[in-house]
C-alpha cells in the first residue's frame, strides 16, 4: 500500500499522532493510498521550516530560481503519462478530456513562473526633497500559505504554489483531503528532484473534517504574510472572516454560477458544441463551467433540440477509458447533492431535457429548463454536469438575467457579431468574459479570478506580482537635509 507522509523542511514525516486516513478512487472506491492525517501541531511545523527557509530563498538570484522552475516543468513533462493516470484515479478526471488539459496547461504555468523570478521591476520616483533618491521596491512578503481544491488538482495547486515561490517567498502548501497526492504531494517530489531547498515548499495533508484547525494556523500565525485559498464560496468567507481579523492579505478564488449567453445571431452549430462543452467538461465540476444557458427565444427551439440531442449521447463511465465524457463525481455526497436538487426543481416543475439519472458514482450530463427562482440549482453553484436553460426577449434581457447572480466568475457570449459581444462583456459582472467562446478557459499569463461571491485578488502575471510581494518605499539622502529643530 502506498503511503503519502507531509512533506516538512525537505522530509517526508508522519503527522505527529501518526494518523492517517484513506485516499480512495471515486469511481471504483479503490483505496489508492494511506495519507498523513495532519494536525493544527503539523501545520505550526511546516510554517517554522518555511519561515526558517524564507531569508535565504529570498536573497537567491532569480537566475537559480528560474532555473528550478524550468527544470519542475521538464520533470513533469517527464511524468506526464503518470500524473494523467493519477488525475484519473484520485479525482476521477477523464484522460482523454480533462486529464490531458490539466497536463497540457502546467508545463507552462511553471515556465511562465520561471520568467516571473524576474518581474519583480520596481520604480525610481521623483522627490520634491532636492538630493533624494526615492525608490520603490517589489520584495518578497515572507511566508505564503495555499489552500486548493480537489477538482483541477494539478493545475490549481501549481497555480497557488507557483507565483509565491519564483517571487521568493516560502509557502506551505494544503492540499484538498480530496488530492492529496495529484494536487499537492506531486510537487514536493517533483520540486526536490528539480534542487528547490529544503523548507520553501512544505505540504501539510489532513484527513476529510481536518482542513478547519490547519487554515486557522495559516491564517494565525505571525510568519504567513499572505493567503491564497481557491475553493468554495462558503470556505472562502470563512477564511476571509479570520483573515480579516487578523489583517493579512488573502487571494480567494471562489466558486461561479457562470451564464453562456446564445444569442439570435450565434451560429448554432457552434453554440451547441460550445454549450456541451462548457457545461460538461469535468463533469461540470469546474469553477467557470457554463451553468446558466440564456438563449434568445428566435433560436430556442432549435438550439435546445440539438443541445437535448447532443447531451443525452454524451458517454458516462470509467474515466480511464477512451472516449469517456462524463466520469464519477467525486464523492458521494456530491451525487447525492446534485441529485438532490435536479428533484427539487423539478418537483417545483422544471422539466428535464435530457440526463437526469445515476450511473454509479456517475450523474449523467442534464439539460433542464424552467427551473424555478427560488430552487437551489438556480440560485447556488451546484458542482455537477447540470445546465440549466433560460430563456429570453433580446440581448439586454440575456445581460440582466447573467447579472441575476450573487456570484461573478466567468461568462460566454455567443454572437455573430464581435462587436456587440464586445458591447455586452462590458456589461456583465463577472471578471472573466469571452466573446464567442463558452466561459472555461485560463491560460497562465491571464489575469484570472472573479468579482461578486466570486472572490477578490488575480493569479496570472503581472497580477501574481502585485499579489505576492510588498511595494516598499526606500529613499536614499546624498548629502544632509535641512530640519526645523
Ligand atoms: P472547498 O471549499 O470545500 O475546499 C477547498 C479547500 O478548502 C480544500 O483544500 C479544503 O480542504 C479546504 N477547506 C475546507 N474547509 C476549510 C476551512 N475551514 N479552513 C481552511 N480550509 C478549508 O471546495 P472544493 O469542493 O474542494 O472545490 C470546489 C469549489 O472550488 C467550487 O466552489 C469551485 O467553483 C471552486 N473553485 C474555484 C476556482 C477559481 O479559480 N475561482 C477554481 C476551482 C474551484
């Protein structure tokens, strides 16, 4: 049986009691993995190694870090057949879909890391004190604690890992309880063989129910100078609660109920392609996934006919299999909640256009339309392969309904003609929107997050920068200056 420890100040230790729980693969419930069972105790440890680690790491030339960085993206290029396969059986990722745009997505994240080792630019800045030189500075902040999901397991923890660290700070890293190894451990392995030094990357794992006592030692103590979580909105609040009390700065990604606007001048073809996509990838178990299809009424008919067509032959099953669409979801309880509330809309009288039934630990790709206002599908982020369909009289009633949301993530806008999509992105709440296209997407130099319930704070160039140094202001006097006493 494998067994995944923490990875601390460049070892591989046990939690300290010695717990551990159970790493199972959703679709077959296979046990792949018995993992540390960290403790708030385990967290406060790998917060002193990173602490003890971080003035070296961040005095280091970015020339060293960058070649770290450009080594980790090799490595894993190296391992790309295993970590595909991994994906598979710890987050039940289809190989063929999701699994190989994870894979495809990283090596580049990591390189673009490599460059970021360099962007820290700072500014000289005119005094009206004569013979002073006033400088602002970009430098590390310290100690970067991470929280990520379970659901783009290796993009989203290389993400959180990636910009702190090629920017010199030290983070300690938590995994979901979900991947502990595909979205966490992995980069311990892969950053030791690429020579990071011991203590700038730390990952602490817990047990499901465990993640509370270790997010309140990220957040509490003194040495961890920023946060970055991605995660659910209701996780997200509550860190941002303590955060805020305790005054540090908090990236969070959160969670989307994300609209792909059809126009009545799409081409349809494409929009339903784009629409099954956008909703099905991954299950629907995609922060950006398109969960909100708002369709001029001109084309409804026939865009929901295709749409209907297209996702009842959308194939469901084991994940490592060619030509699987709609893997497991990933836990029980997340069937059980999708399932749930596709019934409650529908007994408050959706109807459902295509899907709607188990399969295992799978749920068919669904399409329902009139689900009512008040249901939870319409109002929440359900985390499954469920669309659910509006329809409206014209664009700016499309615009109002994708705004009906508390969240703001992602949006898609399909029309044939740019320049009113163009018009209406600028009208949509959301932080990321894309003309002709369906709301899934990222590309590593994006500035990406959302607004709303959403979150605050970006990843992604220029934005990472902002987000993981400190701008401090230095002046240098090259002589004396007056004083009035
Ligand atoms: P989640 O909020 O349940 O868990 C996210 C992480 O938070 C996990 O590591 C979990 O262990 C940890 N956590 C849970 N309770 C905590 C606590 N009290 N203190 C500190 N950490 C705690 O979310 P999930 O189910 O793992 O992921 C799915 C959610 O993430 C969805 O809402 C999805 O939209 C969102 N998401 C957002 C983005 C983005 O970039 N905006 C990307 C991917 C996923």
């Amino acid at each position: 049986m494998t067994e995944y420890r923490h990875f601390i100040g460049g070892d591989w230790v046990q939690a300290g009691d010695g717990a551990t729980y159970e790493d199972r693969n959703p679709y077959t419930g296979e046990v792949l993995a018995t993992v540390a069972a960290g403790s708030r105790e385990d967290a406060r440890r790998a917060v002193e190694a990173a602490q003890a680690a971080f003035p070296a790491w961040s005095q280091t030339a970015p020339a060293e870090r960058q070649r770290i960085f450009l080594a980790a993206a090799d490595i894993l290029e190296r391992r790309s057949d295993e970590v595909v396969g991994l994906l598979a059986s710890e987050t039940g990722c289809c190989i063929y879909g999701f699994g190989m745009f994870q894979m495809g997505f990283v090596p580049g994240l990591l390189r673009q890391a490599a460059a970021l080792a360099y962007s820290p630019i700072g500014q000289v800045l005119p005094s009206d004190l004569p013979g002073t030189m006033a400088m602002g500075l970009r430098r590390p902040v310290g100690v970067v604690g991470a929280i990520f999901p379970w659901n783009a397991a290796l993009i989203l923890s290389a993400r959180g890992i990636a910009a702190p660290l090629a920017l010199g700070n030290t983070v300690v890293a938590k995994p979901s309880e979900e991947s502990p190894f595909v979205g966490g451990l992995l980069w311990a392995e892969i950053f030791a063989e690429a020579g990071l030094p011991d203590g700038v990357l730390n990952i602490v794992t817990h047990a499901p129910g465990g993640a509370a006592p270790i997010g309140e030692e990220l957040v509490e103590h003194p040495a961890v100078r920023r946060l970055n979580f991605t995660g659910s909105t209701a996780t997200g609040r509550k860190l941002a609660e303590a955060a805020g009390r305790n005054l540090k700065r908090v990236v969070l990604e959160l969670g989307g109920h994300n609209p792909l606007l059809v126009l009545d001048d799409a081409d349809l073809d494409y929009a339903v392609d784009a629409s099954a996509f956008g909703a099905y990838l991954h299950q629907g178990q995609i922060c950006m996934s398109a969960r909100r299809l708002v369709v001029d009424r001109k084309v409804a008919d026939e865009y929901l006919e295709r749409l209907a067509a297209k996702t009842a032959g959308l194939a469901v099953g084991d994940p490592a299999t060619p030509g699987t669409i709609i893997g497991p979801l990933i836990t029980t309880q997340a069937l059980e909640t999708v399932a749930g509330r596709v019934a409650e809309a529908v007994a408050g009288g959706a109807r459902v256009l295509a899907g709607g039934e188990r399969v295992g630990n799978c749920y068919q790709a669904t399409l329902v339309a009139d689900v009512p206002p008040d249901s939870e599908l319409a109002r929440v982020e359900t985390f499954g392969p469920v669309a659910m369909v509006e329809v409206v009289d014209g664009a700016d009633e499309a615009v109002a309904r994708a705004n009906a949301t508390d969240y703001g993530l992602a949006a898609g806008i399909l029309t044939g003609d740019p320049d009113r999509g163009m018009a209406l992105a600028d009208r949509l709440q959301a932080g990321i929107v894309h003309v002709n296209d369906q709301p899934v997407g990222d590309e590593p130099q994006m500035p990406f997050g959302g607004v709303k319930d959403s979150g605050w704070g970006r990843f992604g160039g220029q934005a990472a920068v902002d987000e993981f140094t400190e701008l401090k202001w230095v002046t240098v006097q090259s002589g004396t200056r007056p004083f009035p006493f």
